[in-house]
C-alpha cells in the first residue's frame, strides 16, 4: 500500500496553547494541497485530532468525498507543553531551544515517542491493505516514522516544510520504503 504522510499548515503562533488552529497562510497551504492531492486517487484519510492537522485535512477530504478518521498515536510530541511557536520562528528567535527540540529535548524521550508513532502508523496499514491512504500529522511524526524505515535513530533529522507531502511505502510482507520526503511543489502553484 502507499502511504502519504502530509504535514500540517501553517499554525497560529499561541502561548496559551499548544493544539493551536491554522493562521490565515496555513489554510491557503491546506487549500493548495487539497487540490494538489485531488488528482490522486487516494482511498481513506485519517488526522492527528489537533487541530493544525485537522484543518488541514478538511479541504482534501471535502474535495474527495472521504469522512476524516483521526488517530490519537499520530500527534506531536509537544501536545502538552502549553504553548506553540512555528518552528521557523522559534529557530531564529532561540536556536539553542530549537536544536534541544529538534534532537528531542523538552523532556520528550523519542524512542518512546516514534514507538507510539510506528505502532499508530502500523494500525493504519493493517486497516488498508493495497490501498493508498493520507495521514495528515506533524513534522515530528513524519521524521521518526521517516526515521524508522530507514533504520536510523529516532530524532528531527530534516525540517518537513508545512504541507508537505512524504510517501512511504507498505509491503504486506512488512518491508517499509520511502518514496519521497518534503514534496511541496503544489506550494508554488
């Protein structure tokens, strides 16, 4: 089966929240990918229940007709700290806390985390054999679900842009490959 691993849009900068909903940019990011994957025949689509990733998802899933299943194994791994600040922003505003959350500070421990991430991402699979499905989820989630099919350690090894679109093969056999990471050439349409 294909597996389409799509990162949310652009969220609203908020210190009182870390489920935050999209700004303004991230749904015209959610709306370009919408009509970007609605040339693909795509059979189900399921979201991280919070909320950038499910606003997310509405555009594609109304275009397409499908019901958006949502999952709790794929949200991020900040969802109980308090507060959200895009990663752009706060990589020039405080690297050193960016890099500490990129290699898994914050008290997150990864292995953990990417263990709660394969085993939703497995459930998903098992629930579509031969089928090709859209997990709308967060950067986190697609770098230590990236990161265990290529056999590597669990950690924020490459910046998924906002929106973009990472394939991920499934073998029934249980063999796991990447396609492609960061597709985002809808974004300049």
């Amino acid at each position: 089966m294909e597996l389409l691993l799509v990162r949310h849009g652009r969220p609203e900068r908020r210190e009182d929240t870390s489920d935050p909903h999209l700004a303004s940019e991230g749904h015209e990011q959610a709306r370009k990918v919408a009509d970007w994957l609605s040339a693909e025949h795509i059979d189900a689509v399921w979201s991280s229940p919070m909320r950038r990733a499910f606003q997310t998802a509405e555009p594609f899933a109304g275009l397409a007709g499908h019901e958006i299943r949502q999952h709790e194994g794929v949200v991020e791994f900040d969802r109980s700290s308090g507060v959200y600040i895009p990663t752009e922003e706060l990589k020039r505003e405080n690297y050193a806390a960016w890099q500490a959350m990129a290699q898994g500070g914050h008290g997150v421990d990864m292995g953990e985390f990417q263990a709660t991430v394969v085993a939703a991402i497995e459930d998903i699979i098992a629930a579509h054999p031969g089928q090709k499905v859209a997990i709308f989820c967060h950067g986190g989630v697609i770098n230590v679900w990236a990161a265990h099919v290529l056999g590597i350690p669990p950690k924020v090894f490459f910046e998924a842009d906002y929106t973009s679109i990472n394939r991920f093969m499934a073998a029934r056999s249980g063999q796991r490959a990447v396609v492609s990471l960061n597709e985002r050439a809808h974004l300049r349409v």
